[in-house]
C-alpha cells in the first residue's frame, strides 16, 4: 500500500468511539479493603463487545487492585498485612500534619497502585472467576473515592 494511502486509511477512522471516558465516585467506606467490582459495573456505560476497562483512582491514600471475591477474610488478611508492613507513629515521618494515618496511606497506595485494567469480551468484564475490584481505603476518615474509567474499543 502507498504510504498516501495508509495515511488517509488511518484519517478515516473515529478515534473518539474508540475511547469512552467516565467519571465517577464510589461510596464513603471505613479503613480496609472494600469488594467494590458490583458498585463500578454501575456507573459504566454499556461496554464494547471486546476492549479493555483501564481504571484509575485520583486520590494518594487510597488504592485499587484486584484479587479475591469470594473470601472475605482474605482482605482481612490484606489489611493486616499492610499494616504490619507500613506501621502508623513511626518516629521518622515528617508528614504528620494530617493525621498518624495520613503518612502511611500515601506509602501504602504507592505499594498497592493507583489503576488496574480489565480485558472486556463479551461486553462484560471478564475478570477470572475468583477475582473482583478492591477499593484500598487506607485512611480512618477516607470519604467517597473518584475514579476515571477509559473504555478502550
């Protein structure tokens, strides 16, 4: 093919219904790790027969990832964990200002991540079986959680 003509090939194409982008809040929720995959597909568009779902959270001391939905005590588990990973008080933080669990919030959603993408086949999400979206809420008072969701089709 002509380089003109892959040019003008490539010019055709709607890049912007390739590209959805949404955003929205999720609900207020206490320190721990929250199952909030149901609470996301909520405020989604209808999805692309195939594509990919990136999601990005706007906040430094909260997280989001994926793992285990059926199990509840597994992010128990995860909230213990961190905990005795990044501790709250230590005598060496110098941003203290906000609160003994501002600090670690911001090391913990370093450690944990800030977006996660999911393969959509079928219009659905299809995360495995046992997986679900995880709300990482690392503050005592964190408030409602914004997320941007970009649709890739």
């Amino acid at each position: 093919m002509e380089k003109e003509n892959l040019f003008l090939t490539w010019s055709l194409i709607d890049f912007h219904k390739m590209i959805q982008q949404v955003e929205f809040s999720l609900s207020a929720k206490r320190r721990g790790f929250h199952l909030v995959t149901s609470e996301i597909e909520f405020h989604l568009p209808k999805l692309p027969e195939q594509g990919i779902l990136n999601l990005f959270i706007q906040h430094t001391s909260a997280a989001i990832t994926i793992n285990e939905n059926s199990d509840p005590t597994v992010r128990e588990d995860f909230e213990q964990s961190m905990n005795h990973l990044v501790k709250e008080d230590e005598p060496f933080y110098k941003h203290t200002l906000e609160g003994s669990d501002d600090m670690p919030a911001h090391i913990k959603s370093t450690l944990m991540g800030f977006s996660v993408s999911i393969p959509i086949t079928d219009s659905q999400l299809n995360l495995g079986i046992w997986q679900g979206v995880y709300l990482c809420e690392f503050r005592n008072q964190g408030g409602e959680r914004k997320l941007i969701a970009t649709i890739y089709s």
